[in-house]
DNA sequence: TGTTAGCACTGTCTCATGGAGAGTGCCAAG
DNA sequence: CTTGGCACTCTCCATGAGACAGTGCTAACA
C-alpha cells in the first residue's frame, strides 16, 4: 500500500527528491536534526535557505520527515527512510580493498560451517559496526545421511546423526548395559542400510516396522532420530550467531537502556526474529525491514539488512545485520550482500553437486 | 597479604563486624550509600547513632568501607566485600523449593552437553539474576577415541572426532576426487586401530610413521586431527557459553554504558576471562572474585562467582556468574554451588566409570 | 573509658530562572 | 516561484538558591 500511495499522488520534483536525499545522509552521519541552511551549504543546490525550508514543509506533509519539535531541524520518518532505500540510495558495490580483505579471511579458516558462521558474524560486524547475525544453513527438508554410535561407557555413548544438509548432530544416550563398541556399531550399519537417504516420513515408516525385533534402547534411539529429524523440519532457523554488540553502543539512540535491552533479548531469544529470518528464507538478494514497519512493530527503532545465503532449496541460512533506524545503508546492503554471495559461493564449491 | 593482614593487626570488634555486616547487607539490597541512622534503625543494637558514627570512622581509617563524598552514607570497600564474604557471609543452602524447580528443569531435558551447559547458564542466570557464564567440560589430557568419516560430496566429508572427554568434533575435510563411502570407511577403520586411546604425542609418532603410505588427503586429515587435538590441550576453556545478558542492565552500576560494554566485551572475547577460568580447574568449591583484585585489575567493577564442575582431571568445566560487586553473595554462592555440584553428578551418571 | 546529644559544616540533588541559539513559518517584495 | 526579513518557539546550558542527608567534633554524662 504504501508504495502504490508514494507512485500514485505523491511524485516528488527533483529538487524535492534531492533535498529528501541530502538530508537523510546528513542525518544518518550526524545523528541530529538537519535544518535548511545546513542543506543549502552542504547541497550545492542554488536555492536559498527559505526555499528549501518550503520543500521541507512540503515533504514534511507528504510525511517524509517530521520535527522532533516546532523549531528544530528535520529528521526522516520510517517513510523517508523507506522511499531513501528504494528511490535514492544507488547500489554500490563495496570498495575493492575491503572485498580483498574479506575473502582473505575466510581463505584462511578451515572448512568448517560453524567457522564460516563465526567468521561471516565478525566481518559483518566489524564491517558495519553495529550487530550481526548469522543463522545456520538448513535444508527445507531433512534427509537421514549418517548415523554413527560411539561407546564411552558401559551404558552410554555419543550418538552423531548426520543429515542431508551437513550438519551432524551430537548427543549422549544411554544403552544396554554392557553394549561394546561392536554392539553400537551393528545398530548402526544396520540402520545406516535401511535409512540412507531417506526423509523424516520414510524413517518413522521404517522404524515402526522394524522395531518390533529391536531392543529397548533402540527404539529410544530410533525416536530420538526422528525426533531430531522433526525438530529440524520445523519451522525453525536455529541458533542464531552473532558478533559485535558492543557496537550497538556506539550509537546515541541506543542510550536509552530499554531499547538496548530489546536487543539483546532479541538476540538470545531467536523466538523473537524467528518469523523475520524464517521470511527471509524465500527471498533473493538484500532485504531491508526498517524500523519495525508493517507486521514487525516488535522491533521498533531498529533496522535490519538481511540477505538468505547459501544453496537454495538444499541448505540456506540469513546473514545479515541490525543497528538503528538510522543506519547507513549503502553501506550495510553492500556488505550484507558481498558476505552472503562470498559465503555461498564458498559453500557450493565445497558441497558441490551434493543433494 | 590481605588475609594476613586482616588476622593481624585489625581484629575487629563484635559490634563493628555487626555494623559492617548490616552496612553491606543494606548496601547491596539498596544500591545507595548508608548512613548511621539507617544502621540504627534496621541493626537492633541499642547504641544511638553517634556510637554507629564513631565506629564507622574506625571501619573507614582500616579500609573497610569509604564514603563517595564528604557527607554521604558508608559505601564498602572491595577490602569490606572480601571480609564480609570470607568472615560474615554464613554459607547457606539454596531454598529447597528452588532446588526442586532446578533439578526438575534437568531432568526434562535430552543427554547432551551442550543442552546442560545451556540449561545451567539459563538457570544460573534466572536464579541469580545477572549474567551466567559456562565453559564446556575439558579432559586435561586429550586421548583419540574414535574418527568417523561421512561422504557429502565426490570431493568433501564430514570428518567426526571424538576426543577422551566424549567432545565430538566436527568439520569439513576434502577428499581425494571420486572417494566414496567404502573408501573413507577404510581410512578411518585403519586409523581408528592404530590410534584408538592415544595422546597427542602418541598420535602425533604414529601419523609420522604411517604417513609415508597415505595419500595426500589423508596426510591433511592426519595433520587436522593432531591440530585439533593440540587444540584441545592447548590452555584454553572453549567457548563459553552465557545467558542473562540484559539482566545486568538492572544494575544501576552498568547505567554508565562503558562498564557494561566492558562486560559484553569480556563474554564475547573468551580471552580476557580465560587466564581466570583457568584457573578455577583446579580448585575446588566455589571462588569468589571481587572487582578485580590481585592480578585481575582487567575486570574492574566487576564480581566473579565461579565454580569448577564436572569430573576431575576427566572433564571438568567451569560455570558461574558475573554480576556487579555490589552482588547479593550469599544467594549467588549457595545458586553456583548447587548447580555446580548437579551437572556433576549428571555427568558422573552418564559417563560412569568412563576413562 | 565508652556513650550520647547537640550542632555547625559540607557536599549532592532538585528545581526554577533566564539568556543564547538554532530553526521555523509567514509575509511582502522581487 | 523565489527570496530576504523578522517575529516566534522551543531546547539547551549555566547559574543559583534551598532542601536534605549525613558527617565530624565537642562537651556532657554514666
């Protein structure tokens, strides 16, 4: 709707468009309210100060910008932002310097998915400067890959289920008394033979039928298979990684402690962004939610530069970052955008034709 | 030193240790600086309050408490918290019915490390209210248990070690072009024979001698494995995991927002609490740090109460809390101890007479 | 010798006050 | 449509006075 009412009535003049543009930048980088001269010395527009001052009051009707008060500057609305991010901020590419640096981190590290993530966690967030956030990659839906059982104990031993998208999961469970390695490891071939390749469906159909002949601890370890197997079928994105609160701090907005507060709990409590990230999951490219616009009012004052990464449709998690309303986000969809093809493409190469 | 000096020259009368007890319980309930009248009104002493004054001079001139300004109430000292931890602080048990809603929360949930040190850092942060930090459980030596390969692609595998102290690690190796399943079974049993049981230093002998005959992949799958394992026995506590975050901004101490950037700092970069936890592996019951005394002058303003957990010279952990100095002790205390001495005795159920 | 009442003193905190300053909206002229 | 001019409005900051809390000291008392 919004954008239907900013193409129907409200086209802006050039002049309107760049004055619009030169205030949220100047807004963006000095965190106070901008006023008519400033523009008119900053924005070599040729006009004077009372001239701007009755654009301003145009846009500032159309709802563009507001006043924090009757006689300061202007600062943007959600609107303002939003139209700034669509119509005014050109896509640039982040400079070559940085791009080299970046990649040259992650050539370093080992392949692992867990470092990949830590590592994308910490360029976005020393890139950007504000918080990161990184979610595992996960297959829309799961396969049973893997199952392997080592004994550590009389009674106990470490369960590694790995499934199709990669990523293993670990776990303690307890056995028969006195199973040996040998023992575990018949269980394992065996269900290793019936349940290669299949899908959470399949498993549970093969595990009813062939649990009649297995042993107690079995059958807990096959319920526990698809129980696992569930919970990553669920509409879930994990746990979410991430890097660089501290940053949050830097920016005035964040003083007030109750606004930081809903960060952080936002951050440990994925709950809360689950319903975003999982959004994100069917998209392509940067996408940008500001400041808890339409259905997320529960992140109100805060901006997210989110992008899916990965293979699609096989293992695909979101990257991305939150900071302010009033964030530079030229700079953030670059960054954002340069991680996430770098991630995947590093991902693909490795996983290569792998269902 | 301190102790020493406490014993020494400045017993301290009944009636002060009473002043000051009150005065530090009054102080850490109420945040605000405590005058003699309060003393007066809360401490059933019969002096007046000039008494109190008269002794609260003494308590100042031996360094137990200060005053922020001229005329303010009493504020403790660190030297004041330490005395009243070690000397006035009676050792109390966590109230029953926590310890029943505690152990409950334990016992719903699956047998797997990581959920425990998950659980123990939420609960130690909900019971305590402040932020909750946990490493995971460490063998001081590492032994080779058991290698696992897993094909994901022509060229990659999910390599899986699991280490004595029943740790799986788990990352992404590539493999020679075209191996599939039976080859990199036939890698892993042979490694897993030569190497089952073995340290680092035996490990390390065996690739040497063995590598001769590998191909190229398998030598950097060996090189990977001792990698890791010096890793493991490197001096280091992991990752540390940590909940609560937000409950410290509760405290009116973290209002100045660059103590509390300090605090977010020292979770995230495990390095400056690591010299610390370190330490604690070797100690037994539960320590207390105030506001960085002695060698610990990094974690200003800041109080520690910590406690090794686990099975000793097996597995053992460190878990605890971080809080602001002025820290109701007695709870936090009695809150590490029992969540401490739980996991542990999980943990010994589970892995039994494990080696 | 230890305790107490009384009192002057010292610092913080809060609130009101009054410019200074920034930026606006509007008007009338170009 | 643009511009200079100007009255107006609101915040911000420094200042100062008064309330308040709690002290240290002194002198009297048991």
């Amino acid at each position: 709707m919004a954008e239907e009412a900013i193409a129907a009535e409200e086209r802006l003049t050039p002049r309107q468009r760049e004055i619009l543009k030169i205030l949220i930048q100047a807004y963006i980088s000095s965190a106070e309210p901008v006023g008519s001269s400033t523009i008119q010395r900053i924005g070599q527009l040729g006009v004077s100060s009372a001239t701007i001052r009755n654009e301003l009051c145009i846009l500032e009707e159309l709802g563009y910008l507001t006043q924090p008060y009757t006689s300061a500057g202007r600062v943007p609305t959600i609107k303002g932002y939003r139209y700034f991010v669509e119509q005014l901020v050109g896509r640039v590419e982040l400079p070559a310097s940085e791009q080299r640096t970046i990649r040259h981190q992650f050539h370093q590290i080992r392949l692992h998915l867990d470092q990949w993530m830590r590592l994308s966690a910490a360029v976005l967030a020393q890139t950007s400067r504000s918080v990161s956030l990184v979610t595992p990659p996960r297959a829309a839906r799961s396969r049973f890959r893997h199952l392997h059982l080592v004994s550590i104990s009389q009674r106990a031993a470490v369960m590694i289920l790995v499934l199709g998208d990669g990523r293993a999961h670990e776990e303690v469970i307890l056995t028969a008394d006195y199973t040996d390695q040998d023992g575990l490891n018949q269980v394992s071939n065996r269900w290793n033979h019936t349940l290669r390749g299949r899908s959470l469906r399949e498993v549970r159909a093969s595990a009813e039928t062939g649990l009649a002949s297995a042993e107690g601890w079995e059958g807990e370890l096959l319920a526990r298979i698809t129980q696992l197997m569930e919970e990553s079928d669920r509409a879930s994105v994990g746990e979410i990684y991430s890097d660089g609160l501290a940053n949050v701090l830097r920016h005035p907005e964040f003083l007030e402690i109750e606004r930081f507060r809903r960060v952080v709990n936002m951050l440990q409590h994925a709950s809360l962004l689950e319903p975003i990230l999982l959004r994100m999951l069917n998209t392509n490219g940067v996408q940008i939610i500001i400041g808890g616009e339409g259905p997320y009012e529960a992140i109100e004052h805060v901006s997210l530069v989110l992008s899916r990464y990965g293979i699609k449709h096989t293992a695909s998690g979101v990257l991305g970052i939150m900071g302010p309303v009033r964030m530079p986000y030229a700079r953030a969809i670059s960054t954002v955008g340069y991680v996430a093809q770098l991630v995947g493409s590093l991902m693909a190469d490795v996983y290569g034709a792998y269902a």
